[in-house]
C-alpha cells in the first residue's frame, strides 16, 4: 500500500504598503520559511510590489490584495462561505499585516474557519527598534525570532533591456560598455526626504568629471516624474553620457542593482530594493530616523542630516560624500 505524501502546510501572508514597507517584511516571511519544513508560503498584496517575495524566494505565490471582493471583509458579517471563504480556510496560518483598526477583518477570518490567525502592525513605530525587527515580532508567540533583519533578492541581471528602458543619453558614448555602473536615485515618497534636485545635478555633473572610468545610471519613477524632478534632471545633464532606467518593473530594475557597482540615493523604497540586492549604498537621511528605518545589509553607509532636514543641506557636503564614497568602492582613479 502507497501511503499518501502529507498535505505541504498552507501559509497566507497579506500585506500591503508601499515598496519599502513590504520589503522590511521580507525578513519576517523568511522567517516563517526557515521555520516551518516544506511550507507553501503565498502573500496577497499590492502588484507588482509582492512579486519582489517570489524574487527573494520566500514565497511561492502571489496574488492581489485590490480585487473587489476583499472590499467586504473589512465590514461586519461578512459572508462565511463561497469561494472566497473557501480560500482563507485552505490556509494552516495567516499571518495578517492589514490596518484593522476595528477587528472586522480579524473577527470574518474567524467566521470563516480559518484555523490560526496572527494579526501584525501594519506600520512601524519610530524608537521600537528596527522595522524589520518589528515587523516580525509577532512571530514569537509562534516560537519563530528574528537574527537577521536583512532582507535579500537574487535576480539576474537583464541580458538585454529595449530602447525605452535603459537607453544612453548621449548618442557617442565615450564611456566603454563594460565601466562600472553608479545609480542615483533622486526622489522617495516625499519631498521633505529629498536633497535638492540641482544637487542631484550638480552631483550628475561634479561625478561624471571627476570618475572618468564610471556610468551614471539616473532612476525615476511616476513620483519624479509629477513632480517635474525627471525633467530637470534630464535637462541639467545635458551633454553626459548615462543610463536612464525610467519607470521599469521593479523585478528588472532589481535585476540592474544585482550588478551594480553602487548605489546613492534617499530613504526610500528603491532604496531599501538597492540594499536588499547587494548594491553598496550611500543612503541620505533626513527627517526619517536611520536607526529604524535604514536597511540593515552590509555594505550600506548612512548619513543623517544634522538639523533632521536634507533641504538645506550644503551642496559641498554632500558631494564630498558621494566622492568619499565612491573613493572608498575604488571605481577607477579620480581625476
């Protein structure tokens, strides 16, 4: 008689946030990875966001948080059958990172059937340690601690990206193909958290001249874009020779940071993306508190603002900084 292999045991992720959110909770998934043998770990949250779980290999599925039937569990009573009820009641464990305030998702989970349900902080509190530490502290009523608040990706790089995705500025390239690759990230989730955008270009400037051997890289998203700081980057390069990765998948743009050479740029989610994929980092803070907020990889330089703001900083300092940093990788003789 064939015994029959034992049902892998189902675990349920949800969460949402935005980028840099979700990949402080990377550390927590791996957590539950690591501690349950031969798991089938799937998160329900924001596309593409959550696919970075499955590039990170702690999930072996996705599934979107925005579909319209998700609307009724945050109400009362929501309907304990169907299909949907039928989906969290194949989970062994789900483990919840959703703003609650009222408990009515909690309290349908539990008409549902579901069998255990932890319910997470969906934010992090400022001076409570680390957001990754915090995030997976829930997982120690389950006997599950945290020792590495690391998050990791391993993506390969892209063999070939089209035209509308990394392009040259400059149609003669006098830099060689191969030359190491800085990316420099001029935005974050708001303007209070940013250096001044004609640092950024001074900084485009000031590093093509003095790294001769380097590629600039220049990443913008959608945020860049509507606050018009892609545009003037664009214009205040005008003349060198760079990389734009302009609004690319987050999979690929983490596929680009696997082999990057190093990475500047603010506290924010692509970041926390550079980070996780290995890129030396020279990250500027202010007026977020680094000690909570700043990824905890190797390799990762962090400098605070003194007055708590990057808006007025000296535009001197902070390319002395770039320069240290760069110096520091040995990318090539400085002019």
């Amino acid at each position: 008689m064939v015994m029959a292999a034992p049902a892998r045991p189902r675990v349920l992720v949800i969460r949402g946030g935005a980028i840099g959110d979700f990949i402080l909770t990377l550390p927590a998934i791996r957590l539950l990875r690591e501690n349950i043998p031969n798991a089938y770990i799937e998160v329900l949250g924001y596309k593409p966001i959550i696919d970075l779980a499955l590039a990170a290999e702690v999930a072996d599925a996705t599934r979107s948080l925005e579909h319209g039937s998700m609307a009724r569990l945050f109400a009362p009573k929501a309907p304990a059958e169907g299909e949907l009820a039928d989906y969290f009641r194949s989970f062994n464990l789900i483990v919840s990172y959703l703003y609650d305030p009222d408990g009515h998702f909690r309290e349908n989970m539990e008409r549902m059937g579901v069998k255990t349900f932890l319910a997470c902080p969906h934010r992090v509190v400022a001076g409570k340690g680390h957001a990754a530490e915090q995030l997976a502290k829930p997982l120690e009523s389950l006997a599950m601690y945290l020792e590495d608040p690391a998050p990791r990706i391993a993506v390969a790089e892209p063999v070939a990206a089209p035209e509308t995705i990394v392009r040259f500025a400059s149609s003669l390239s006098e830099t060689p193909a191969a030359s190491p690759i800085v990316a420099l990230h001029p935005g974050s989730g708001s303007l209070k958290k940013n250096l001044p955008v004609e640092l950024w270009i001074a900084a485009g400037r000031a590093l093509s001249t003095a790294f001769p051997l380097v590629r600039l890289a220049l990443i913008t998203g959608e945020a860049e874009h509507e606050r018009g700081i892609t545009a003037r980057v664009q214009e205040g390069w005008q003349g060198l020779d760079y990389l734009h990765w302009d609004q690319i998948p987050l999979t690929q743009l983490a596929g680009h940071f696997s082999s990057a050479a190093a990475f500047i740029g603010h506290d924010s989610g692509i970041s926390h993306l550079a980070a996780a994929c290995g890129a030396p980092c020279l990250l500027f803070f202010g007026p977020t508190e680094p000690l909570t907020w700043a990824p905890r990889n190797a390799g990762v330089q962090v400098v605070s603002a003194p007055e708590g703001t990057l808006e007025d900083w000296p535009a001197d300092r902070a390319l002395a900084e770039m320069r240290r940093f760069l110096q520091g990788l040995r990318l090539g003789s400085e002019k």
